[in-house]
C-alpha cells in the first residue's frame, strides 16, 4: 500500500494502480496503452445510445455501430452493452490501445460481439460490408492542439499517450479528416457522433456545414 501511495504523489494516475475504471457502468480495464476513459465521454455515450434506440425502434434489423480512436474500446463495449443486436467495430492507430480494446471486450464477455482492427480512422474499413452501410460512427478524437501538450498536467501527458491527446496545430486536425472521410461510410438517416474540446463546437459545426453531407448537429454540452 506504501508503494502504490507513493506512486500516486508522484503522478500516477489512480486507473493505473487499480487497472481499472468505470464508463457508463462497466468495469474497464485500464492503463498506459490508451487513453483511461473519462466522465465526460459518457455524455456521447448517452446520445448515441438515444440515437441506437431510435434507429432500433424504426429498423427491423440488426444495427452497425463503428467506433474509430477507440483506444480502450470504451465506446464500443458501452455500445454492445446498451444493444446486445447491435454488430460493433471498433479501430485504432494504435496496435498496443487495440491489444487493450480486445482485452476489455474479453474482460466483459463482449469479444464475439466487438471486433477489432488497427488502422488510421476509417481505412480498416474500407469494403461493402461498410461504405454506406454504417448506422452509427463513433469517434472520441484527439482534439488537444500541438502547442498546449506542453500545459497539460502532468499526471495526464507523462502517463497517458501523446498520440490519443495531439490533434494538430488547430486540434482538430483529426476531426476534419472524420468528416471528409464519413460520408462513404455512413448509410442515409445515419448518425456521426464525436467528442470535440471546449470552444471547438463553433468551428466544428460549421466545418460540417460546409461538407454539405449532413443534416443539422445534435449538440450536447458538459455542464459540469
């Protein structure tokens, strides 16, 4: 216990100790490999499964949920959770934040149900089964620009990876590239759904906007 307090003064964030945390009532497995997931991302966890519910009650069949960034799949198990007939994929640039993705789909007894692949976004998935296909895509980019790692707490940047905070000089780097590349993807009446940083709502909608390829944005904000 000594050990492990000391380790905690020093930075070390408490998911790490335990090797795990909780997202949207599930016991994650957590560390180093990817991004521990945070309360905040429950939010988007909760829209997209209003929106699996919706589509569900409209949709006499099974509903394809894809979650690109996934690091340690906490989206897409959540997903898997809330709609046990829903086929769920998830991806990530990241082999080692995928190796953790498959261990906590095992871990929750979801691994015949989320599968995994490592690539760059949508490019694992680039055959009928999903262009035009996909009901809903998920993505928690990262959406930190480069110039503000720097700032970041420590307990964050020295342990977490750089590759799930960096979104470029503007943090949104990633973000652009999801809304060029979704359009294939996503079937019409589908739903993109993906977490930004604070301030960057304004220049995301209109980003959307200007791809002329999707309908009015559902915006939901942190109020804590």
């Amino acid at each position: 216990l000594d050990a492990l307090i000391a380790r905690r003064i020093q930075g070390t964030p408490l998911a790490h100790l335990t090797g795990r945390q909780a997202f949207m009532g599930l016991e994650m497995l957590a560390g180093p490999q990817a991004l521990i997931p945070r309360q905040e991302t429950e939010l988007l966890a909760k829209a997209a499964i209003n929106q699996l519910k919706q589509m569900a009650a409209s949709l006499n069949r099974p509903l394809l949920v894809v979650d690109v960034c996934t690091g340690s799949g906490n989206l897409a198990l959540a997903m898997a959770h809330a709609y046990p007939s829903a086929t769920v994929w998830a991806s990530d640039l990241s082999a080692q934040a995928v190796e953790l993705a498959q261990a906590n789909a095992r871990h929750l007894n979801f691994a015949d149900r989320v599968q995994c692949r490592v690539g760059d976004l949508l490019a694992p998935f680039e055959d009928e089964a999903f262009l035009g296909q996909v009901d809903l895509l998920l993505c928690n980019p990262p959406y930190i620009s480069s110039g503000k790692l720097d700032t970041m707490p420590a307990e964050i940047i020295q342990h977490e990876p750089t590759l799930a905070f960096d979104g470029g000089p503007f943090g949104i780097r990633i973000l652009q590239k999801l809304m060029r590349e979704a359009p294939r993807f996503v079937r019409p009446g589908g739903w993109l759904g993906f977490e930004v940083g604070l301030g960057q709502g304004p220049a995301v909608g209109q980003w959307l906007a200007r791809t002329g390829q999707f309908g009015p944005p559902l915006e939901i904000e942190d109020q804590h």
